[in-house]
C-alpha cells in the first residue's frame, strides 16, 4: 500500500469515533428554534406506564405514544402529516414532562401546556375535546361523549375517535368507560386504563 | 414527496458530516460549519423533491460550507494563485491540523480535488454519490479524487 493511502486510511479510522458533540447538537435545535426551523420536536419521557414519546410543534403537545408504538413509525407519521423539520429536542419539551412527573405522582389534575390538535380532525376531533372537558377523577360513557360532542347517537364512532386519540393521558380518554361499569377498551392496554383510573382516585 | 423526519438523517449522516468537516476545515471550525450546513439543511428540507440520496445532500450542503470557510481563512493571507502551478508546501492560512498532519497537506489541494478526497475517503461516498454532491460527472469526482492523492503521492516522495 503506497504511504499516502495508508496515511489516509489511518487518520479517516481516528475520525470514525467522532461525531458532532451533544454540546453542538444542543446548540443547533436552540438556532432552529430561534429561526422557525423546529416544526416538531421531540423526547422520550419516563414514565410509570413504560417510556412515552412526546412530541410538540410551536403551538403545543401534538403527540403522546405509548412504547409499543415504534419511534420511527411515531416520527414517520408526524414528518408526513406535519412536517419533516423533525429534530429530538429534550429541553423544548421540559415543561409537559414536568407536568407528566407531576401528574403520575398525583399532584398534578389538570395539564396546563397548550394541546396542538393538528393530528385530529371533524367529528374524532370534536369528540376528544369533549373529553378533554372531563374533570379528573371522574368518569363519562361513550354515549355521553359523543352526546357532548354533538352525536349523541353516534356512540361507535366516538369510540373509534378515542381510540385514535394521539394524545393518551392529556387527553383523557381513560376517563370513558361503558354504561354498567365496564372499562370499555383502550389503545395502550386495558391495564394502563385501570392503572390511570387508580390514580386519579387516589 | 414523502420526506423521513431530518433527525433520521442526522442519526444516520451526522457522524459522517461532522467528520467530513472536522477534516476539511479542522475541528476548530468544524462545529460552526457542522450548525451553518444543519441549518441550510434544515431551510431546505420540505421543499426537497429528490429524497434517493440524503446523504449525498447532506454532504452536499457541508462541502459547500467548507468551502466558504476555507476561501474565507484565503483571504486572510494573501490569495492564493490558483492550484495546477502551485508546488509543494504552498500555503492557504493557518490551519489547525487537528493531529493528522494529513489533512493539512489534503487542504492544499485545488478545490475540486481537495473536496473530492475528502468526500470519498472521509466522508465514505462512493463516485456516484461524490459527483451527487459536487454537482459533477462520476468520471470527473473518479478523475478529482485520483488526480487529487497522485499529487499528494507526488508531494511526499523524497
């Protein structure tokens, strides 16, 4: 091997460690921020029920998924109804995970940051701003969510539109359950309803 | 036009950008560059139409970068003629080597030549995809990287 190829490949294998800092990687959502760059940021958040994905744009909390839902399908998804200025930015979504901690050591009832409804539309959207309105620590039927949303025969369908709720925990769709005392279903599994429904009854 | 989410790509071509720029403009600009190349990126992004080679973008957007910073470092000392009659040694600034002497002497060559090394050996395209990034035909970045390390060959012997 001539000396300049060899001296090549050695210094490009002493570079192959070496990636942008997370100093740098910091610095840069803080300039996409100030520059309207950061469409969609998001995090993983621990959580009692596993780690969550949380997602926000600029006008709020857009997205929260439970693990089973793959991260790239999550971002896939978001990138293409939203936009693909995506970036991970940890310290933009502080304050709804604070909210988070608060809320599963059960201090906190009612989430303050602003919801960006964006992923919902027409009548599933109508329906989990009904249940958004559901104080917690109690309960409504299907039938009374779809009445509130202004269906009040259309009781599958607020169902579907629970079920597609991208937003578990702040939008508290845990908080519908069936006529007669029946939990009903939920997208994250049935024992995270119960665990919810546990703790705001505490 | 469906787009992956941009943090896919600096998952996958971060690493490969930023040592792309560590050789080529040292690690002391590198960062500066590495957020200059994000950024222009990051504008560019939605309006994308092409989204086969990402990587090849991206690098793209970071030569051009580099070669801001590089004519910008030029300019401080006097400009430099340009490369086919210039010899060994000659010099475009003062330039951290950042350890591997290498790199510096690979900052000396002309332009295209010098993108085209670090492009192929650094940031590990292949010929396809360095004429992606430099806009030019896959015979002329084959012919920029050969013609780019016969002179550093030259350079080095005794």
């Amino acid at each position: 091997m001539n000396g300049i190829d060899r001296e090549l490949t050695e210094a490009v294998s002493g570079l192959t460690q070496g990636g942008p800092s997370a100093e740098v990687l910091r610095a840069l959502n803080t300039r996409a921020a100030k520059e309207g760059l950061l469409d969609v940021a998001y995090a993983q958040v621990d959580s009692p029920l596993g780690p969550l994905t949380v997602v926000a744009t600029e006008r709020g909390l857009v997205r929260l998924a439970y693990p089973e839902r793959p991260l790239d399908q999550v971002l896939t998804d978001i990138a293409e109804e939203i936009s693909p200025r995506v970036l991970e930015a940890p310290e933009r979504l502080d304050p709804i995970r604070r909210e988070l901690d608060e809320y599963f050591e059960g201090r906190l009832r009612r989430f303050n940051e602003p919801v960006d409804w964006s992923l919902t539309r027409g009548f599933f959207r109508r329906v989990l701003e009904a249940t958004a309105r559901i104080a917690y620590g109690e309960v409504r039927t299907y039938g009374e969510v779809a009445a509130s949303a202004g269906s009040p025969r259309a009781v599958r369908a607020a169902g579907n539109g629970l079920g597609s709720n991208p937003l578990p925990v702040v939008v508290p769709c845990h908080r519908v359950v069936r006529t007669g005392g029946g939990l009903g279903g939920y997208t994250g599994g049935i024992e995270r309803k119960e665990f919810l429904l546990a703790l705001e009854r505490r | 036009m469906n787009l992956p989410p941009f943090q896919t790509l600096l998952d996958l071509h971060g690493g490969a950008v930023h040592r792309f720029l560590v050789a080529s403009v040292g690690a002391g600009e590198a960062d500066d560059c590495f957020q200059e190349a994000c950024i222009s990126a990051l504008r560019a992004y939605p309006g994308l139409e092409n989204a086969d080679n990402l990587r090849a973008w991206l690098l793209k957007i970071a030569q051009r970068k580099a070669i801001d910073a590089h004519r910008a470092r030029a300019r401080r000392p006097l400009p430099v003629a340009e490369p086919p009659e210039r010899g060994a040694g000659g010099g475009s600034g003062p330039v951290e080597s950042n350890g591997q002497p290498i790199w510096a002497r690979v900052r000396e060559l002309p332009e295209k030549q010098r993108m085209a090394v670090f492009l192929r050996s650094v940031a590990d395209l292949s010929y396809a995809d360095v004429a992606r990034a430099l806009d030019c035909s896959p015979d002329a970045a084959r012919r920029n990287v050969h013609e780019g390390l016969k002179r550093l060959r030259e350079e080095m012997a005794p």
